[in-house]
C-alpha cells in the first residue's frame, strides 16, 4: 500500500511537473511578458562584476519585451533622485544617509518602496549579499510574489571582530530569504558546491554563467597602449580588479620576484581602483608597492569596456591572485579580447580557465606559484590563446539570458500551483 501511495504521489508530481512545463511553453509562445522586479544595492554607474551582471541581464530582458524596473541606492547625490530610464529598464534609486556599513547602506523608504513594486511586478530578482534580503522576504511574502536569487559570492571581510560580525549578520539574514526562494542561481556548479551561502541549498541552486559583453580590441590602440607601458620590450602582465585583500594584489607583486629571474623588463599594470574607502589595503602594502615600484603601474578604475578590450589585449597575459573567487568575469573578458589568463585554483574561480583551457592555474596564496604560472603562460603564450569564437560559444550571452528568462517564468508558474 505504501509503495503504491509513492508511486502514485511520484506520478502526480511528474503530472504537475509536466503541466508546469506546458504552461512555461504556453506562455513563452503567446508572447506573455513578464514584470520583473530587481532589488540589489549598487547600480549603474557603479562598476563591479556584480552590476555588470545584473545590468546586462535586465537591458537584454527589456530588449525582449519584459518590463524590468531596478530598485537600488542612490549612493551618490549627482545621480538623479526617484527614478528614471536607463536601455529600456526603470530604475528607482532611493535616498541613503551618510551612515556607511562596511559595503552597506541604510534605505529608510526602502520597505513600502519595495512592497509597493512588488505588488506590480510578477517576479522579484535578488542579488547576494544583500542586508535587505531578509525583509525582501518578508515583503515577498506579504505580496505573495516569488523571488530568484543571484548569488554573487560569499561574503569574506578583513579580519576584525566588527567585520565577523557583519559577516555572520549578513548570513543570518540571507538564510531567510533563501528558505522562501524559488530558485538559487550559482555562477557555477563548482562554486555551489563548496559556497556556505549555497551549499545548505543545492536543490534549489540554478548554475548559469555570468553574462559577459566584450568589444572587439581596437589593434592601433593596443599598440599604442604596449608602447606606453612596456619597458624596453619586456611582457606586461594585467590585473584588473579592486586593490583589496580578497583579490591578494600582493601576491602578484611578490611574485615578480620569480618573473624577473626570467623577465626582468616585466610590468605589472592594475586597472582598478585602489584607495578602497570600506579597507585598507592600499595603505598597509605602501611598503611593498614601493619597493617594486617602478614595475608597477596604476591606472584606476575605467567604466569604458573599449578601453579595457584594449587594455587586456596590450597586456601578454592577465593575473588574478584571489585567496576566493566566485568567478571572476574579467577572465573571460580577457580570453574574448585574446588575452590567457593565470587564476589561483580556487573554487568558482578556476571555472573559465578550466572549461577554455586558456590560461593555467597557480596554488592559492603562493607567490612562487603564480610566478611561475606567470612565465609559462608568457614563454609559451601561443598555445594557450583560443579563437575569440571558441570563447563566445562556452560563454553564450544569449544562452545566459535565455536561462535566466527561464528561471524567472518557471517562478512565476511555481507560484500559481
């Protein structure tokens, strides 16, 4: 009798399951679009993988029709207040005291705000970490609206009892949310699998990969960019990223000492910011930054992705030395620009190098390593560029965002059950 109950409730799902499926197809093919609902707190024009994730997503879904409406901080007073249109997505930005928290900031209008764009909206779409998710799902749940998460990574702060703290609230909080969520997406299985935010949660944990847009290098440029940097011919090796303790810039700068063995004329050019105002990073490594200085280069933070197409493409290979690492989109920009890659063999981070093949991985926290990773990928660098086509095919950005629109309706139909 209890055999015949399971297979019976085990015939009943696949019947649901089935019909779910034939309403996502129904809806897809009439033509419904869906209203879709972004909550996350920093936004164009801020610059960081995260944004450029979730922008590139909500301008191609409105481009197909979707009505998709941002709501985020307005972290600075230039940006215009309430809201406007930006590509074909509304963007609602609420005002934030000057009470910084770490990476955080306090929104007071933020709970009827975003209730109120719940109840218009079908389905809300939520970037992690967040300080917000816990009351994204209580505001959820008052609205009876289902909620996709992104993950971009765990949340790993400088050492300090402050910052543990944050870290443990902020984890407190997201497992709220992630309870009442629909679907988890993880920028990768790799990732998921050792991620603590994820891992509690696999059978809601959706792989897609990040959606990445490169220009083509401009080549007059790229020449004009290896003339200025390089010294006397010697390689240049790029580092784009925020100068902060997670992405271990200091161990790519320890790791010249390996490189000069071989390359003495080698440079090192950071394109990112520097003088990070939530750490100190920048300001404890003086002492090494100095010693290595004229080796070093720092361009600061570009937001114009020609300018780092030519930027990767100037530089012999590009170096990413993070004790963690969700994925790192900049890898991919740089294998689309023809630039291979030395990434430290983290979880989620190995991920571009592994499925390309173009670049090698070097032990995490290990100068030595990296340097030598550095040289081979330098001496030998033919055999590890790719075809920019092979790249775009693994990396398929319509692919990504068909995924997410996927996701996003089998939300909404999970919610009409």
């Amino acid at each position: 009798m209890v055999c015949r109950l399971i297979d019976q409730n085990e015939s009943v799902q696949e019947s649901a399951d089935a019909i779910l499926k034939q309403a996502e197809s129904t809806a897809r093919e009439s033509g419904q679009k869906l209203r879709i609902l972004i909550c996350l707190l920093y936004y164009v024009p801020h610059r960081t993988g995260l944004t450029i994730h979730v922008q590139h997503v909500a301008e191609e879904l409105a481009r197909r029709g979707h009505e998709v409406t941002v709501l985020t901080a307005r972290y600075k007073l230039s940006l215009p207040r309430d809201a406007e249109m930006h590509n074909g997505v509304r963007v609602v930005r609420l005002w934030v005291p000057p009470i910084p928290i770490s990476r955080g900031m306090i929104m007071p209008a933020y709970p009827w705000a975003a209730l109120g764009l719940m109840l218009q909206h079908d389905v809300v779409w939520v970037s992690t970490p967040m300080l917000e998710t816990a009351l994204v799902r209580l505001l959820a749940g008052l609205s009876r609206r289902p909620v996709v998460v992104t993950h971009h990574g765990d949340l790993i702060l400088p050492k300090g009892a402050a910052n543990r703290f944050i870290q443990g609230t902020m984890f407190f909080l997201y497992r709220i949310l992630a309870r009442y969520a629909s679907r988890l997406v993880a920028y990768s299985q790799d990732y998921a699998k050792q991620s603590y935010y994820l891992t509690p949660h696999m059978n809601k944990v959706k792989p897609i990969y990040p959606p990445i847009l490169m220009p083509p290098p401009n080549l007059g440029r790229v020449r004009e960019l290896r003339a200025k940097w390089s010294h006397e011919g010697g390689p240049l090796i790029g580092f784009s990223g925020r100068f902060v303790q997670e992405k271990r810039p200091d161990l790519l700068i320890r790791a010249l000492d390996v490189v000069n063995r071989t390359y003495p004329n080698a440079r090192v050019v950071f394109c990112g910011e520097y003088q990070i105002a939530y750490e100190d990073t920048w300001e404890h490594l003086q002492g090494l930054v100095n010693q290595y200085r004229e080796q070093l280069i720092f361009l600061g933070l570009s937001e114009d992705m020609q300018f780092m197409a030519d930027f990767y493409a100037a530089c012999d290979v590009l170096a990413l030395t993070s004790d963690t690492e969700c994925f790192a989109l900049v890898q991919v920009e740089a294998m689309l620009s023809g630039t291979p890659v030395v990434m430290t063999d983290t979880p989620g981070g190995r991920v571009p190098i592994t499925v390309t093949g173009m670049g090698k991985l070097a032990r995490a926290g290990d100068a030595q390593s990296i340097g030598e990773a550095l040289v081979e990928v330098i001496r030998h660098r033919d055999q590890y560029v790719k075809p920019r086509e092979q790249i775009e095919e693994i990396f398929s950005f319509q692919r990504t965002v068909d995924q997410y629109e996927t996701v996003f309706y089998e939300a909404v139909m999970d919610a009409k059950r």
